[in-house]
C-alpha cells in the first residue's frame, strides 16, 4: 500500500540522515538490524545508540562497561520544561536493549574482543502504570468537542473546516482499536464499498480487514466530500490530508487526540488510550471473551460498532 511505503520512506530517509555522521559500526548495525525490525524501531534503536555514543565522546569500540554504567545512570532523570523528573523504568529498558543488541552485534562480528554488556543487567521495572480505560460517555465528549471545538474563538474557527476529518480520525480509533501509523497510512483505495470493509497493513506487515458500520461509512462519506472540496481535482491518495494537501502524519493525528481530549476531559490522552478503551469496551459488550477481543484488536470483524454517538 502506497501509505506504508511513503511512511517507510520518510523513516529510512531520516535513518539515513543521521548515519551520514555515525560511527561506521552504527551504520553496520543498522543494516543488520533492518532485516528483522520494523523501520520504526529501528529508527528509535538508531537514535538512542547516537545519544549514547555522543555522551560518551568515545568511539563504540573503546568504550568500557563504566561508560555504559555512567550513562544509564545519567537518564534516571531527564529535564521537562525546567523542570527534573524521574524516567519511566520502560524508558530505561528501552535505551538498555538498544545499547544491548549493538553490543551483541559488535561482538558477534569480531569488532570487540570484550561485550562490555555482559555485566550490565536490564533495568528492573519498577512503574506503577496507571491505565485510562475511557467509558462511552468519555468518547461522546471527545467527539462533541470536535462538533464545538477547543480553545479560544480563533481556534475554533479553523477547526471548523476540518471537523469533518478530525471526527473520522476519532471515530476510527474508538471503534477499530487501530495505531496512529496504520491510520496514517490509510488510503482511498484500502476502502471497499462492494464488501463494506477497510483494509490496513498493521505492524509486522499483518492485514487486518475492518467491517464498516452504517456508521463508519456516514463519517467516511462526510469527509470525502469535504476532502474532495480541498482537493479541488488534485490527486492525492491519503484518506486523511493537512492543510498543505498532503497526507497527514502521526505526530499530526496524535495533536489532534490530545487536543480534543484535553478540552472535553480536562486532561490529554494518546491514540495508545483510545485503542486500550476500545479492547475494554469490546471485552465488557463480548461479555467477557477474550479471544474474540484478542481478534477484534488483531485481526477485526466487528459487527456492530462499540462506541455510537
């Protein structure tokens, strides 16, 4: 689908560009790493390697378990907005698995006689997560927010004419549990109205096939047409397009799912939460049955939707 492949793209492109000034050991590793490893991810590893490799001001080859120690101490606390806070113990795993498989890699291919990881344990999870399960009523007042719209005159005065998009955007996410990256990358051609359902390529390249309610499809159809208005004729294969015409890319879906929510909820949440609402509300109406959630959030076939305004 050409939605994936612009979004691949735009990643390797940006993989790419911090590699021009990486050690060749990093660049190494990423071309092994990119045979098993979604770009995504490989993009986080990338990243968190550099930084790493940049506190140290060592080349990944002279660098001893002591600088790997002394930097997963220093991101115990990060600076947000002026202010010190605690990492999260998942945000240490991470940056320890990524050091971790570069390591392994290294030794593996004989560029270090020593794995200085060898000494170094994961991070213990420590986090006490608490976790936003949205009741119906919640998600009707995001969608009226939409209806409305949030912030001052001025602001809702632009949104006004991307109501009909942003309304989509929520409507797919309550009712379908999908990801900001596989909502991304929808395009006009993944619908079908001859079998009334919409395809997406999900991670790991798996396709899960969505039924479209009576619902769904009176959202869709109201956007196309408005979308059609901004077109005007021009060709663009993104369901969901911004303000320059163009598809719209995570970042942009994930402001709007803050922004809505912050002014019905009185607090922000992510496209992450509405697809954890969606697995509750879907466990609660399937009267408990696990295995048709685990479907309906993986491969889905939902019959009815779980949330209506």
């Amino acid at each position: 689908m050409q939605g994936r492949l612009e979004h691949e793209i735009r990643i390797n492109n940006n993989i790419l560009a911090l590699l021009k000034k990486a050690p060749e050991e990093v660049t190494e590793f990423y071309y092994n790493l990119q045979v098993s490893k979604e770009p995504t991810t490989c993009l986080e590893y990338i990243r968190k390697i550099l930084n790493f490799i940049e506190y140290t001001h060592k080349s990944p080859c002279e660098i001893t378990n002591i600088d790997i120690t002394r930097y997963l101490n220093s991101v115990n606390y990060i600076n947000r907005n002026g202010e010190l806070v605690r990492t999260s113990s998942s945000y240490r795993q991470g940056i320890w698995s990524a050091i971790n498989q570069f390591y392994h890699f290294l030794y593996l291919n004989k560029k270090i006689n020593y794995n200085p990881m060898i000494s170094i344990s994961r991070p213990k999870t420590t986090d006490n997560v608490q976790r936003i399960s949205l009741s119906m009523q919640e998600l009707n007042k995001m969608l009226l927010a939409v209806e409305n719209g949030a912030g001052n005159a001025r602001s809702k005065a632009r949104q006004a004419k991307w109501k009909e998009r942003d309304k989509l955007i929520l409507f797919l996410f309550m009712n379908t549990g999908m990801r900001k990256t596989a909502l991304s990358e929808i395009n006009i051609s993944d619908i079908n109205y001859s079998d009334n359902t919409l395809t997406i390529i999900d991670k790991r390249n798996k396709i899960q096939v969505y039924n479209l309610t009576y619902e769904m499809k009176i959202c869709i159809n109201n956007w196309l047409i408005k979308r059609a208005d901004f077109l005007k004729g021009s060709q663009e294969d993104a369901l969901f397009i911004s303000s320059n015409l163009k598809r719209m890319n995570e970042k942009s879906i994930y402001n709007i799912v803050k922004k809505y929510s912050e002014e019905a909820l009185g607090y922000s949440i992510s496209p992450h939460k509405l697809r954890a609402s969606f697995v509750s509300l879907y466990y609660e109406a399937s009267g408990h049955d696990i295995k048709a959630t685990c479907q309906a959030v993986g491969h889905a076939n939902i019959a009815q939707p779980v949330y209506m305004l």
